[in-house]
C-alpha cells in the first residue's frame, strides 16, 4: 500500500498569503503617496500662478521657448533673424502676462464682490464668520489680501 501524500503545512500556506497581502499593500502604499504628492504639487503650482500671474512660467514659457529654438533650427535662422524671432516672441510673452494680470485683477474684484453680495444677505453676527471663512479659503490663492476683513 502506498502512502497518502500528506497536505502540506498550514502555516507556509499561511506565510505565503502574509506575504501577498504585504506586497499588496506596499503597492497601494506606494500608489496613494505618488498619486497624492502629484496632487499637491500641481496644487501648489496652480495656486503660485494664480497668486503670481507676472511669473510666466510653465507651458507657456516652454512652449515660447520651445518655439524659438523649433524656428532656428528648421529655417536655419542667421543670429539677426533668431533676434527678431526673439524680439517678437518677448513681445507675445509680455501680452500674456498683462492678459494674466487683468484677468487675476477681475478674479480678485469678482472674488469680493461676491463675499459682499453673500454678506448682504447675512445679519451682521454672521458676517465676520463670513469673512474670516473667505479670507482662509481664498487669501492663499492671492484673490483676498491677507489683512483684508
């Protein structure tokens, strides 16, 4: 008579779903830290260039830059040529930054124009909550002044 196999032992089996469940779990881990620290620092860039609109950076500094260096190396610019090139793209530069500048201006102004608007509404012992609310949602992104009421 041969004998049976025995089953093998319940606690390899036991170490082995231990150890599955840990590398999951390092996985996911991982997953969560890099999704949320991508989210945070898009965020903080997104707030900069909302509190910052004078500071072109970005897509849209790369792509002039990018566009220079495109133009030179196709048409085989002359130095004078990449100049104007140069001169006309700080020209579109300059215009994107005073279209940023308006329209941070009208998001500031529309900002408080809407506080005093929702403030009319309020009896005058919720008004402070209403602003002291406002002034920590919105001062970080630069659309209050921080020692506004």
């Amino acid at each position: 008579m041969i004998p049976e196999p025995s089953p093998p032992p319940t606690s390899s089996r036991r170490g082995l779903g231990k150890a599955i469940l840990l590398l999951f779990g390092v996985f996911l881990l991982g997953n969560l830290t890099g999704i949320g620290g991508s989210i945070v620092v898009i965020l903080k860039r997104f707030q900069e260039n909302v509190r910052h609109p004078e500071l072109i950076t970005g897509p849209t500094s790369r792509f002039l830059h990018r566009t220079e260096s495109q133009l030179t190396q196709e048409l085989h610019l002359t130095p004078a040529e990449q100049l104007q090139v140069r001169a006309e793209l700080q020209k579109t530069r300059d215009q994107i930054i005073d279209i940023r500048l308006r329209r941070s201006e009208e998001m500031r102004q529309l900002t408080r124009e809407t506080i005093d608007r929702i403030a009319a509404n309020l009896p005058p012992e919720k008004q402070a909550g209403l602003r002291k609310h406002a002034q920590k949602q919105f001062a970080p992104w630069g659309l209050l002044e921080k020692n506004s009421d």
